[in-house]
C-alpha cells in the first residue's frame, strides 16, 4: 500500500501523479481517455476513445510514489466503463457494442526488456468468449 495520498490526473497526453508540489508524470500519446477503474492502490485500468486499454502503475517504496509506468494491454471496443472483478479479469463495458459484455483476462506473457510493473513480464488482455 502506498502511503503517500495524491490525486491521479489524466489528460490527453499525460498521467501525472500530483500531491503537494509534487508531481510525477508519464507521457501518453494523444488520447482521449473515455474510462477508468482501479485494480489496488497502485494499478488503474485506463481506456480511451479508439479502444485501446492501458495500466497505470505507481511504483513507489511504501512510503512515496517514486515514478509512474504506463503500458498498453490491448484493444478492445471503445470503454464506457471498467470494473476491475479479481483474479486478474475486468469487465469492460461499451456504449458501441450491443448484446455481448466483455469480460477481459489480465495475464502476463514473458517479454525482453519492456518496462513493466514486475520484470520480465508484460501484461496482456485475453477476451473471455461472449
């Protein structure tokens, strides 16, 4: 748990952790971020307007928020909302797709160097059958 209470700021081409004249930033291509929902204290679940899903990770050393990571999972339709559930699945909703909810597995696959949360992995999303 990060013990270090802030506000998490998403605009168009930045995430930015802010808390008292502090702000750690990440950079994000233009985007227009259509839903959220939090995973834990460190993880949120980002979607903007083309469908694509990204997980914003504070890593931090208990205490503060050292630096932000930003990495895209996948695509899917364009989110309306996002409910992360357990165990690694989130249920992405969209005003675009009818007659089908969509139910998203967060798994992780082995990667060379991407700059992840946990070394050595990078996360992935797997669509559950409607």
């Amino acid at each position: 748990m990060v013990c270090d209470p802030g506000c998490l700021v998403v605009g168009t081409q930045t995430v930015a952790f802010c808390k008292a004249g502090i702000q750690k930033a990440v950079r994000l291509n233009p985007a227009v971020i259509t839903a959220w929902g939090k995973v834990d204290d460190t993880r949120y679940l980002l979607s903007d307007a083309a469908g694509t899903v990204y997980v914003v990770v504070l890593k931090h050393d208990n205490y503060q928020v050292l630096t932000l990571v930003l990495e895209p999972l996948g695509i899917t339709s364009s989110a309306s909302t996002i409910s992360y559930l357990n165990n690694g699945f989130a249920f992405i909703g969209s005003g675009t797709t009818l007659y089908c909810v969509h139910i998203y597995r967060v798994h992780r696959a082995p990667c060379g160097n991407s700059l992840t949360a946990h070394a050595g992995v990078r996360s992935q999303l797997e669509r559950t059958p409607c």
